[in-house]
C-alpha cells in the first residue's frame, strides 16, 4: 500500500478516535492510548517501520470497539487489512 493512503487512512482512523465522546475507563484508556499511538507512527520519519505492530495493535484491539463502536472498529479492521 502507498504511504500516502495508508497516511490517509490513519489520520482518519485517528480523528476518529479522538472524537469519541468520554465513556467507561476501559474503552477511554485504549482509546487514547490507540491514538497515541498512531500518531506516534504518522509522526515518525518511516511508517512503513510500524506496519506490523500497527496491524496488530489494531487487530487486538478491534474486539473491545466491536459492540460500542463499530463504525470505529471497521475502520480499523479495515486498515489492518491493508497493512497485512
């Protein structure tokens, strides 16, 4: 996949992110600390360094968002996908 939509994808999945309203502490601390992380990754020099632990980031994490933010979990279902 291209840097730059892979850029793109992640940027969105980050907003995403940051833009859930506040909820339970579970949900809030792997929220916040999935953005953190992908923005640490866009931020970087090279993101292709973070395509394997950013696809696996995601896909651990996709069950806790499955039920209560599934709009959310898709997107990062989605952009594991495109890193496998």
């Amino acid at each position: 996949m291209e840097d730059a939509n892979l850029r793109e994808d992640l940027e969105r999945l980050h907003l995403e992110l940051l833009n859930l309203p506040p909820g339970e502490s579970a949900i809030q601390e792997k929220r916040d600390d999935l953005a953190k992380y992908i923005r640490e990754a866009l931020d970087g020099d090279n993101l292709i360094e973070y395509h394997v632990s950013l696809e696996t980031v995601l896909n651990e994490e996709f069950v806790a968002f499955e039920l209560e933010h599934p709009k959310i979990a898709h997107l990062m279902k989605s952009v594991a996908n495109l890193l496998s």
